[in-house]
C-alpha cells in the first residue's frame, strides 16, 4: 500500500542522504542562485531535513539568520551538524509553526510540500510568518516528468509488479506540476508568482550506485518499497532497471533531475 503524504515519520539521515541528500544538496544552490535575494537577511527553512537548503543559504546567501524547521528529529540532528553561529534548527510542525506573524524575510521550502498531508495549510503558514513585501519561495521534484532516476524507478515497478499502482506515490504528488504549485501560492495570498523548471544533472558511476541506495533501510517512498520485496521479486526489479536504464560502459548513467521552482511576494499591508 502506497504511503500517503503525511502517514509516515521521517528518520534514518543517512539513509535519506545516501539516496537523495546527494541530489539535493546540488539543487538547493541553483534555487538558492535563482530566488536571488540580497544579503543580510533573516531566512526561514521550512521541512529542513538534513540540511541541503540551509547550508546553501549559508554559503550563497549571506544571510543574517537562517532557522530551519522540520518534524524529524532525526532530520533535524543532522542539520544541526552544520556548525554555523547564523544557522539554528529545531523541530517543529510546517502546518502549525510556533513562531510570529511577520518575521522572516524570506521563508522557503525545499522537497517538501508534496510530503506534507496539507500543502495548503503549510502555505498558508508560510506566508503567515513572512514579512510584508517578503519571499516566499519553494521547489519540488517533478515526479511524474523529468525526475528521471525516479521515474525509471517507477517505470520499472509497473513492468514487474502487477500491484504497482498501490505502492506509486506519485499521483498523490499533486503540487508537483507548475500549475498546481502557482495555484498552492496564489491562493496563499501571495502576489508577484514565478514558477520555473531548475535542471541538474545526475551522474551515477554505474548502475551500483543508481542501485544500491534504492535498497537502504531508508524513509524514501522507493526504499520502503524495494525493502518490501522478497528476493525473487527484487531481483527482477533489478533487472528490469539494468534493461531500461541507459547504462553506458566507461561512463556510468547520466540522468537528468528536474524540479519545479516557485516564488511570490507577501503583499505589503
């Protein structure tokens, strides 16, 4: 049975980096670059994780604080491994933050609105802790599109598994389409809206590396599920991605990951 957003606790960091925290250590800079806001400002980082965002704002940014939020702890720990004096991270509910009307600068989210059981509520919330006149921004992996090492992961799944539409998340992922995710902030009240395609490149060395992380004791939607699987079964899954996945000797396996940015203006009161 596929695990619906916000029906589960994220943990196990290492898991999680070994998998995707690589990923998104590379995209955080490109939307940190692309929302291009000025020094000196106080940022919140909304669905922290392990902090691939926050440490982008720290090095790009050159913020004048930087809180990130995330409910796992486990996540959060992890974060607070960046030893920085303008970064602090605690655990907190994105739909139901304990903090102020109108005090960030800029309050973004990275790979982490899809994930939340309401969106809304967590936009709403957003906005809420945003200055006047300030950014609100977020970017989300575009699962069902270009994506790629996830959705030849899925492909794979619907060629060897007849139960495969139980255990794809993706059509939950309703944000992640540029127009959902306009829609999310527009009706968050915010002005000013840009949603826009960020590419980076995934080069794996060969399919271990594609592989392996697939089958860690991970939080991730496909590491749950291939930790499902008996032997037989995983083993045909297996090879199935090594028949579909463009695997070239001597120079491993270059994907293509998109995701869709957003950025609008918290209007002035």
């Amino acid at each position: 049975m596929v695990f619906a957003p916000g029906s589960f606790s994220w943990g196990s960091a290492d898991a999680y980096e070994a998998y995707m925290g690589r990923w998104s250590r590379k995209l955080a800079p490109a939307f940190v670059r692309w929302l291009g806001i000025p020094a000196k400002c106080d940022w919140l980082d909304v669905g922290c994780g392990t902090g691939a965002l926050a440490a982008a704002i720290l090095e790009l940014g050159n913020p004048t604080t930087v809180l990130g939020i995330d409910s796992s702890s486990d996540f959060v720990a992890a974060a607070a491994q960046i030893l920085d004096p303008r970064a602090v991270f605690e655990v907190g509910d994105a739909r139901a933050m304990a903090l102020e009307d109108d005090r960030f600068a800029v309050v973004v989210a990275g790979l982490v609105l899809n994930h939340i059981a309401d969106p809304a509520a967590a936009a709403a919330e957003m906005v809420r802790v945003a200055r006047p006149g300030g950014t609100v921004g977020a970017y989300i992996w575009d699962y069902s599109g270009e994506m790629q090492m996830v959705r030849f992961f899925w492909e794979a799944v619907a060629a060897t598994d007849v139960n495969a539409a139980d255990h794809d998340p993706r059509p939950l992922y309703h944000i992640s389409h540029p127009g959902p995710l306009a829609t999310l902030f527009e009706d968050a009240g915010l002005g000013d809206i840009v949603v826009e395609a960020i590419d980076v490149p995934m080069k794996f060395r060969d399919f271990d590396d594609y592989w392996v992380p697939h089958t860690l004791a991970g939080p991730a939607s496909v590491q749950r599920y291939v930790a499902s699987l008996d032997d037989d079964r995983r083993s045909a899954l297996r090879q199935q991605l090594l028949s579909t996945l463009p695997v070239a000797q001597d120079v491993g396996i270059n994907l293509v990951g998109r995701a869709w940015a957003a950025r609008g203006r918290k209007p002035l009161q």
